[in-house]
C-alpha cells in the first residue's frame, strides 16, 4: 500500500492513502506526485523533525519543506524525475464524505467493532471488506479516518531497526533485503503464512480495546470440578487477581482436565472488563475447547481464529485463536491462557513468541497451559520468575499409566516377528491398540506388515499429510480400528475408550519426553476405561524415555501425597 505524501497549511507534513486524493481535507496545500511506502515516509518525517523542519513553521515555510523534502530524496536515492510537488487551492478539496445515511452509519460502526485490538495487513483489511460488502477502497477510507482520529495507526509491516529491519507483525530481524525503486526493502518469511509482509506494505494498527467495561456474564458449567481441579482453579484465580504475577505455569498431568480449570477466572476476568484470550498451537485444540466455551458460556460472543476460519471477523472480549491468528492481535488482552505451549509450531517459534506477548495489554497476564513444559518454562519456574500451578491428577481418582520398557535385540523393521507381535496382540485383548512410529515412511510397510500378522484386525493409519487424514480420525473415535498406526500427529487433543499404546523405536530422536508423556497420556483417560498399557519399545533406554517415566511417576506421587487418586 503507498501514500501520498501530502503539506497542510499549518506546515505538517502528513499523508494519504494513494487513490483517495479526491476525499483529501481543505488544509492541504501541496503533495507529492508520486506515491511512497510508509517506511519511506517515516524516515522524511524524521529527517525533518532533527533539522527542525517540523510542525511549527508556518506557510511562509513551506516552499523550504518542499525543497528540503526533495533533498532527503535524492539522499535516499529518489529519482526526482518522478517527485515532483502538485500544488492545490486549500479551498478546493473536498472534504470528508458527509453522506449521513444509515448504510453508511452501519458500516462504519461494524468496522469500529470488528477491528478492535487487531492488527492488519491490507489483504486482511480486504478480506474484512468482502464480509461487509463494501469496496476495498471504502475499507481504506474507513481505516484512515480511525488513524486521522487518533483510536489507530498506520505502521510499516517491516521497518528498520538499528543497521537492519524489523517485521512489525511477528518481531522477527532475519529478513531477507531486496532493492527496491525506493531505495533497499525487506521481506519477512516468519509470518508469511497469513499473508505477505514487506518494508513497503503497512500494518493498520487499532488501539482500542476489545470490551468498552464490566459487563454481566453468563456462566453456567456443566461440570462439577474434581478436588485436584478446584485446588488448581483456586490458584490460577489467584494469580489472575495478584497484580504483582505476571506470568504462571499450570503443570498438569495429562487428561487431568486443565482447560476447565481456567473457566472461573475467564469469566471473573470478562465481568470486570478484561478481555480473554484462548490460544493454542493447533487448530484442532481450538476447536475441541470451542463447543465446552460456547456450553458454559451461553449466549456470550465468541471470537474463533484458526486457519480454517470461515468467519475472520468477529466481536467479543473472548478470543479463541491458534498461536497464528494471535498475530493479528496488539496489545488486545488482559488474560491469556496458552495451552499446550511446548508443542509445534510454538514451542520454539521467536515469531509466535513475540506474537504472544505483544498480544498482551500493558500488566496483562499470560497463563501458560501444558502436561509437558518446555526447560525453558521449568528453568523459569526454578528461578523464581514464573509461579507453578500444579494439576496432577485426573478426574476418575486413578494414576496415570506409567510406561513399560521392552528392550528389542534389533531395530524394528516391518518384516520380522519380534516381540512386538506377542506384545500387540497381548494388549488387544485389553483395548484397541495406538501404534506410535517416528516416520512417516513407516507408516504404510507396517500397516502391511501388521494385516499380514493379524489378517482378521481392522487396521489403518495416518500421519500429517494424508488427504484421508479427518476421515480415518473419526473412525478411530468411533472405535472401528483393531490397530491403528501413527506418526506424533495423535499424540495430543484425542481421547479414545480403552486405548492402549505401544511407541516403537521409542528411543528414536524425534521422540524427546514431552512428546512420549503425551503419547502415553493417551490411555486411561476415561471414567469407564481409567486404567491401561503403555509400552517402549526400543533398543536402548534414552534420557528422554527416562524422563518421561520419571515425569509420569512423580506427577502420581504428588497426587497420592494430596490425596487426589487411590492408593
């Protein structure tokens, strides 16, 4: 998007969205023929304030604005073959649409409402423009006047930043630079999945926030919390009213029900004006929370962002939105709880990091949601700069599934009768079996290997990619599968009756601890199935299976010492 750069008549030098010169107001005198980046702007605005040439000189001064103008150009490498000033009759604009019909009104109050605290591109400012039935250029037009009233601005997507750049969006400094007619330009790839992000396009900012004040909120769970839930609910409340925390952790054992302990506090939090956010890394944990939020919140307006969205604009002061769509968001929410933060692709994103917190209002607070933290969280904890809420113990009073080592002679290939085949039909006589596998390229050779072994098992699989993918999940929820192989894929946000799991080659790389607790976390997380089989299988025993083993016990001696499961 380019601007004008335009002189009023009390000498300050503004802009203007390029193609709406005719909606320019009465004080402008002159402008800029040829249209800029916001970035180049910025940096003439600045030149000019350090030489002093900045709102106080009068009209007298502006033919020596013009011409220093034109030197900061030829600086930057303009060619001023092109940049030339036009002159205009400060009588002759024309104005500001005054058109007072009530479409108009409508569309203007819908606009005001559904950008609040949001950040956007102008391919989103585009998109919010087709939802209410106007044109992209009207979409501008309203953009500008709530940056020329002060409730909004208009920043550059990628600016400099010290000897570099800097994407305003996701905070990100390793760009890639390219020339450009206005001199060098930047690119940044962090964030380019929801849409490009350059030196020469602009971020309108809204500075509003989401709710205008305290208001009633309806909340009517439809559960009764568990003792180890309501102790866990009664401390993340604590911390949302302590104003001195910033940040928390709720360490809670897997299936333990940690998403409805935050419940309470969002609705304490909306009922006094601050605004909620839900985020997660994946869309399908977003949209598992969604029907529990709309069941205990009935009638209260929800915001839902994943990349599927079929609706990207939405009003409310409760947010639910993958790690992602929080980039559109700046300094919009007093709570933000973040689940499942060790997990792909947030934990170790810099760009949704930042995204995150600079999400947050000013002395917000962020919550972090996880049955495996990250070092860096628990390194956190241990230093005293995060509080720890522990959680861990599951609603049905019965420990967690502590993972048995089976040491294999050889590495596991799909062509041989090892243990593993007494081991799997062992366990489905207890339950349908989950089989974790590291690589996709397993995937396919097992299922054949497996139907050769047990021709008379229901048996299938999955993994990211697969174009089958939503179809065969539901079917597996629907307990139609003997066996199912997977990658890591299932190893969060699915609860299936009876399962039991068997991770093979489990002292591969790719599985660290987190990801085999949460592997494990899949069985015995039912009040008709609470118990059942977790089995490694690998080689050798790694640290991360160590770990995960360890992680797993001291979660079920914590929740004996409190009382919170049966001995």
């Amino acid at each position: 998007m380019r601007f004008f750069l335009t002189l009023k008549e009390n000498g300050k030098v503004s802009f203007y969205p390029a193609g709406m010169m005719d909606k320019l107001d009465s004080g402008v005198i002159s402008f800029l023929r040829a249209p800029l980046s916001l970035a180049n702007i910025q940096v003439v605005q600045k030149r000019l304030q350090q030489e002093r040439f900045a709102f106080w000189f009068k009209r007298s001064k502006a033919k020596d604005t013009k011409q220093q103008v034109l030197k900061i150009g030829k600086e930057l490498g303009w060619d001023l073959q092109e940049f030339t000033w036009q002159d205009l009759d400060p009588t002759s604009g024309s104005g500001q649409d005054q058109q007072g019909d009530e479409r108009a009104q409508e569309v203007g109050q819908a606009f005001s409402r559904l950008v609040k605290g949001r950040q956007l591109s102008c391919a989103d400012l585009r998109g919010l423009a087709r939802e209410l039935k106007i044109e992209a250029e009207e979409i501008i037009k309203l953009a500008h006047s709530s940056v020329e009233q002060g409730s909004a601005q208009w920043i550059p997507a990628v600016k400099p930043h010290g000897s570099g750049w800097q994407c305003q969006r996701c905070g990100e400094r390793d760009v890639e630079e390219w020339p450009s007619l206005y001199g060098m330009a930047a690119t940044c790839q962090s964030c380019g999945s929801i849409g490009s992000s350059t030196s020469l396009e602009v971020l309108f900012r809204d500075q509003c926030s989401l709710l205008d004040g305290p208001s009633e909120v309806l909340f009517r769970p439809h559960w009764v919390l568990t003792e180890a839930q309501r102790l866990a609910s009664e401390q993340v409340l604590e911390f949302i009213q302590d104003a001195s925390a910033a940040t928390a952790l709720l360490w809670a054992a897997c299936g333990a029900g940690k998403t409805e302990v935050c419940f309470p506090s969002a609705a304490w939090a909306l009922e006094r004006g601050k605004s909620v956010l839900f985020a997660a890394p994946r869309q399908d944990v977003i949209n598992d929370v969604v029907p529990r939020l709309e069941r205990d919140f009935p009638d209260y307006p929800l915001q839902v962002l994943t990349g599927t969205s079929p609706v990207k604009f939405r009003s409310g002061g409760m947010v639910l939105a993958t790690t992602h769509q929080v980039l559109r968001f700046w300094r919009a929410f007093d709570v933000v709880f973040m689940d499942e933060m060790d997990a792909f692709p947030y934990h170790g994103s810099r760009a949704l990091e930042w995204g995150l917190k600079h999400a947050l209002r000013p002395n917000g607070k962020i919550l972090y949601l996880t049955a495996t933290p990250s070092p860096t969280g628990l390194k956190a904890v241990h230093q005293g700069e995060m509080r720890l809420i522990r959680l861990p113990a599951r609603h049905h009073r019965t420990s967690l599934p502590v993972p048995i080592w089976e040491k294999i002679r050889h590495s596991p290939e799909p062509n041989e009768e090892g243990v593993w085949a007494a081991q799997i039909e062992t366990l489905r006589g207890q339950g349908p079996v989950l089989l974790f596998v590291p690589k996709i390229s397993w995937i396919a050779p097992w299922i054949k290997c497996l139907q050769r072994r047990f021709p008379d098992w229901r048996i299938d699989g999955s993994y990211s990619s697969d174009p089958g993918r939503a179809p065969k999940l539901e079917r597996l929820r629907q307990s139609e599968f003997d066996l199912f192989v997977s990658t890591t894929i299932l190893e969060r946000g699915i609860t299936l009756a009876r399962i039991q799991v068997v991770v093979l080659a489990a002292d591969h790389a790719v599985f660290d601890e987190r990801a085999l607790v949460q592997m494990a976390g899949r069985v015995g997380r039912t009040q008709e199935s609470p118990e059942g089989k977790v089995v490694f299988m690998s080689q050798r025993m790694t640290s991360a299976m160590k770990t995960a083993i360890q992680w797993i016990e001291e979660q079920n001696r914590l929740a004996l010492e409190l009382g919170l499961i049966e001995a």
